[in-house]
C-alpha cells in the first residue's frame, strides 16, 4: 500500500473454523456451506502491517512482517474460530 508518499506491507488472511482462506470469494462460499452443515457463520479478518522504509527493501519489511506474524499466530488461536493457523501465507 502506498499513500502520500508513505509504503506499508500488508499481510492478511481469513481463519475461519480451520481453514485460511486469503480470497474474498472462498470466504464467502465456505461462510455459506458453514451455515448450512454448522449453523455458523462467523470468521474473521487478521490484518497486520508494517511501514516500508526508504533506505530499506520490500523483502526486508517482509521479513519483519513475516516473522511478527509467526509470532502472533499461536496467540490468534484462543480468539478466532476453528483451529490449526500454522500455515500462514504459505511459508
């Protein structure tokens, strides 16, 4: 994301009872199907950011992000629907 000449990194996902969804219309349709064979149709929207310096590269703030957000992910589970967050964008 870029503003005013100001960079941030932005990671964000969708728990939602096990699964990690990262696409609007996956949520959606799992929302849907959850209604219909749980009688549930909660989830959530995990997003975390961090600024992208000048004198720094896009791979180093992804680093920064990518490790707080492994930080985060067993502290994420006691408040979001469902289990199993360990797999994070795909690293």
């Amino acid at each position: 994301m870029q503003k005013a000449g100001r960079k941030q990194l932005v990671y964000y996902w969708f728990p939602q009872r096990g699964r990690i969804l990262t696409n609007a219309y996956e949520l959606k349709m799992f929302a849907f199907w959850d209604s219909i064979t749980k009688q549930r149709t909660d989830g959530a929207l995990v997003r975390i950011s961090t600024p992208v310096y000048k004198f720094e590269k896009l791979e180093d703030a992804d680093t920064r992000l990518h490790g707080f957000a492994k930080n985060i992910v067993g502290m994420l589970e006691e408040y979001l629907p469902g289990k199993n967050l360990k797999n994070i964008s795909g690293k």
